[in-house]
C-alpha cells in the first residue's frame, strides 16, 4: 500500500481492507445474535457510511432485515462545523421497531446525538447504533456507539466511504494524515 495526496495533503495507509473486513464480520455476528427473530431497519447515514453499510447489511444475513438511508452534513475539508445539516429526511415509519443507526464515524457525537434525538420522537422500540470508526477523545456530546469497529485517536482519515471534502471515498482501505516533519 502506497501513500496517497489529496489537496496538496499526504496520507499514509491506516487500516488494511482485511482488517475492515475483519471487524465487519464480527460486528454483523454480534448484531445477528442480538436481533434474530425480529425485522430491525438499518438507519444508513449517507454519506460516508455507505460502503460500510453495504458490507454490514450483507454479512448479518438476517432474514427479516430492513435498510433505509438518511442524509447528514456537519464536515467542511478536516473539521466539524459544529452544525449537522439535515439534506435528506426520514421516510419510513419506525414507531415500534427497531432500528439499528448505521455510521461510518463518531467524531464530536453531534451528528449521532442530534439523530438520536429525532429518532425518539417517533417512539421506535429501541435505537441502537453501530459505527465502524470511533473517536473517543473527540466525544463532545452523547453516547458511544453500542457497536464500535475500531477505537481511533483524533486523527483525520479517508477511504472507505470517508472523504476529504467527497474524494477518496472509493479507497479500499483507510488512510491517516501523515504528520509533517
Ligand atoms: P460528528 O458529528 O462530529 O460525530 O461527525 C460525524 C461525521 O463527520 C461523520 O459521519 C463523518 O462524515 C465526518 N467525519 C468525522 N471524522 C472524520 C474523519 O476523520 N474523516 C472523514 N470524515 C470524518
Ligand atoms: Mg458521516
């Protein structure tokens, strides 16, 4: 694996596609255990998690599964702006159901706690959320994700559904900001 430029910025390989595909198998084991026998909706916040929600659905084969899609902005280039953008709503009805949140990356939560916020208004059975990528360091408001891939520390990343301002979404693998010298 090479080293990648985007904006003038170098990035260095981070996480390898089998590592990924890894910790995806074993989130899907875990979220199959937890809600066999009923019919949960995947919640796919759109963008960045799509790759990642693609392979999870897949893998968690379960029988009675739903997906459904939703759109968020909160990131300008490598930073939050602190205000999450709503640019694609809700369309099913998920009063008494289950619905299992889908996210590429917990960074400062907003994102997360202000969806979650809005989920419960509609008086869903239970809300859960699962993120490939989490930040602990960064959490500024709300919970953890029930389901987390990979702890990483505050450092931006790219490839596999993450983006720097939309590019770099299609890497296979992802990447980290290489540090000056
Ligand atoms: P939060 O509201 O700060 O938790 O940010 C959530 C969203 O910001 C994520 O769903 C991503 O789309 C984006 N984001 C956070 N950290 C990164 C990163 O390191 N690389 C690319 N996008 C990121
Ligand atoms: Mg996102």
């Amino acid at each position: 694996m090479e080293e990648v430029t985007y904006q003038g910025m170098t990035f260095e390989p981070y996480i390898k596609r089998e590592e990924i595909a890894k910790q995806v198998e074993r989130l899907a084991q875990e979220i199959k255990r937890d809600y066999d026998g009923t019919n949960p909706l995947f919640l796919c916040v759109l963008n960045g998690a799509f790759i990642f929600a693609a392979d999870l659905f897949r893998a968690c084969d379960l029988h009675d599964a739903e997906i459904t899609f939703i759109r968020f902005k909160s990131y300008q280039g490598m930073a939050s702006t602190g205000e999450v953008k709503e640019i694609m709503g809700l369309s099913e009805d998920i009063t008494d159901r289950h619905v299992i949140i889908v996210e590429d990356i917990i960074d400062s939560g907003i994102t997360a706690a202000q969806l979650r916020k809005e989920l419960e208004k509609h008086n869903p059975k239970s809300v859960k959320m699962v993120s490939l990528l989490f930040k602990p360091d960064a959490l500024k408001m709300g919970q953890a994700p029930e389901y987390v891939g990979f702890e990483i520390p505050s450092k931006f990343i790219l490839g596999y559904g993450l983006d720097l301002d939309g590019l770099a979404r299609n890497l296979p693998d992802i990447y980290v900001l290489k540090e000056q010298k």
